[in-house]
C-alpha cells in the first residue's frame, strides 16, 4: 500500500513553496487540449516525462495528493538548482533537514510554470520513488505547479489532457476547496433519513495513492462495514507505518458508489483534517481543475 501525499514540510527561510490559492493565477502557458501519454506500472502511479529548464526529459511522478513538488539531489545538481532555504520533513525516522531549491522553468509538454521552489528528497525519500533500479524516479509533481492548470487524468487511454484554463468537463461537478495549502474535494453522502441534511465528507483527491485511506476511525463511521484481520504497512516517501485495514461500503463520489473498497485506517488526525486520501486510479478517468474549483469523475 502506498500513499504518497507526504510533502508537508515546514520551511525555515525563504518565500514558502507554492500555496494552493496560487490557482488564481491564470495558468503560465495554457493550451487546448494537448494530451501528455503517462506511464503506470502499478495503480497510484502516474509518471510522465518533464523537463526543468533546458534539460531533461526526466521521469516524474504527477501527485495530485502532493502539495509541493519535490525533485532528487541528483536533479538539482543536474539542473544547477539554486538553494534557497532549508526545511524540516517529517519521516517515519524522525525529523529530517532538507535543502529547498529555484527551479528553472518546469514543463510537461505545452504546460509550464516558472517560480517554483522544490524540497531536495532526503537519500531514503528519494529512492522510494523508484521501485526499479533500472528506471529510477527523478522528482514529483505537487499542487504548487498542478493547481495552475486544468487537466484530465485518462486512465483508459494512460493520457493527461491538458485543457484551456476555463475549460469545465461534463458531468456531475464535485466541488474542490483549498486547505492547508493542498485541495480537497466535497463529498455529499446520502442523507441519513428524509428530511435530515446530506453528510459532507472531504478527501484529498489523490493520483499518487494506490488504496482508500481514512484519517481515524472516528472518519470511517457509517463507512467501515467490517475490520480485516491483521496489520498492513502502509507505505509514503515520509517512511512506512502499521495501520489496520477495512472494507468501507456506501461511500458516495459523484455519480458513483464505492463498495467493498479496502481502506487502510491511520492514527487520527487533527480535528481540521479531511477524512482521508481518495485515490483517483479507481476510476476511468478524473478532470481537475483548482482555478474553477471543480473535480469531474467518470466511473469506471
């Protein structure tokens, strides 16, 4: 299991990394609907080809679940990064000081953005990026450079589309709101009885998870319909952790329900928090687009 929304450092100099209200700037270089073929070797993962300045391409994975981009020592050395700050990340081991670089332009194909800042993975971080020694993972894609940009995440067709900056995909709208400097996407549940108001849960929509997380026990009331036996680790660039999983039934996204869904249950979170990670893979394809404040999922 993985679960890969780990970037939430805390800088102790320098102009902090992009907030997630950044979106309300137009996007730095909006196209009309380029697409960017993806590759996935297992679900959770979406790695695309980007290129910083004027090298690369390098392997990158796109994380929605992310609120920072992040990038290797190597890539910084590669790229001539300049160091502008430290910051303290927080890993299963501890407390971990890492540098924060300038990068040069980033882009992914026609979509492209300047002004970034990047934290510098510790040695451990970075090489759980890449399972395959052979195609490493050289950084990760957050919400400071996605949120600029609306795009569609294509499962079927292991594409993302980019879309001009107004652009709204069809169907049900789920509605996205900035928190903590990451997005997260309202969920309306069935009302309970007639007449009573409709739930709201909030997940953070997430390409970088491969299973259904749940901050806590108290968030999967009304959703865990049974406890599975044993532990799992649940595994993030910020180190592994035991966690409990379950089978959650009746979680409603849009247009569809989730039933039988394996969640791992971490340790509860503070009371601001969202409920948990929503992971995006299971479903056939997912438009996001933080400056209309929209999330559009189709079903599988």
């Amino acid at each position: 299991m993985r679960a890969d929304v780990v970037l939430l450092v805390s800088l102790t100099a320098l102009a902090p990394p992009g907030r997630a209200d950044a979106a309300d700037a137009p996007p730095v270089a909006p196209t009309r609907f380029a697409s960017t073929r993806f590759v996935s070797t297992r679900p959770g993962e979406i790695v695309v080809p980007v290129t910083v300045g004027a090298k690369g391409p390098f392997r990158f994975l796109l994380d929605t679940g992310s609120t920072h981009t992040a990038v290797t020592d190597a890539l910084a050395t590669a790229v001539d990064a300049v160091p502008v700050a430290r910051t303290a990340m927080r890993t299963a081991a501890g407390t971990v000081g890492c540098l924060v670089v300038a990068l040069p332009v980033v882009a992914v194909d026609a979509a492209s953005a300047g002004g970034l800042t990047a934290t510098v993975l510790p040695p451990a971080a970075a090489a759980a990026l890449g399972r395959d020694p052979g195609r490493g993972i050289d950084g990760v894609l957050g919400q400071d450079f996605l949120a600029r940009f609306a795009f569609t995440i294509d499962y079927r067709r292991m594409q993302i589309v980019w879309h001009d900056p107004d652009y709204v995909a069809p169907g049900p709208r789920l509605t996205l709101v900035p928190a903590q400097d990451r997005w997260l996407v309202e969920l309306p549940q069935p009302a309970k009885m007639p007449g009573t108001p409709a739930p709201l849960r909030r997940f953070v929509p997430d390409s970088g998870a491969d299973t259904l997380v749940l901050f806590g026990e108290s968030r999967g009331a009304g959703l865990i319909t049974a406890w599975r036996p044993g532990t799992s680790v649940l595994g993030s660039l910020a180190g592994d952790c035991t966690v409990r999983t379950a089978t959650v039934d009746g979680l409603r996204v849009g247009a569809t329900t989730l039933d039988g869904q394996l969640a791992a249950v971490v340790s509860s979170r503070a009371p601001g928090d969202p409920d948990g990670l929503l992971p995006l893979h299971l479903f056939a394809s997912v438009f996001f687009s933080a400056r209309r404040r929209a999330l559009v999922i189709e079903p599988q």
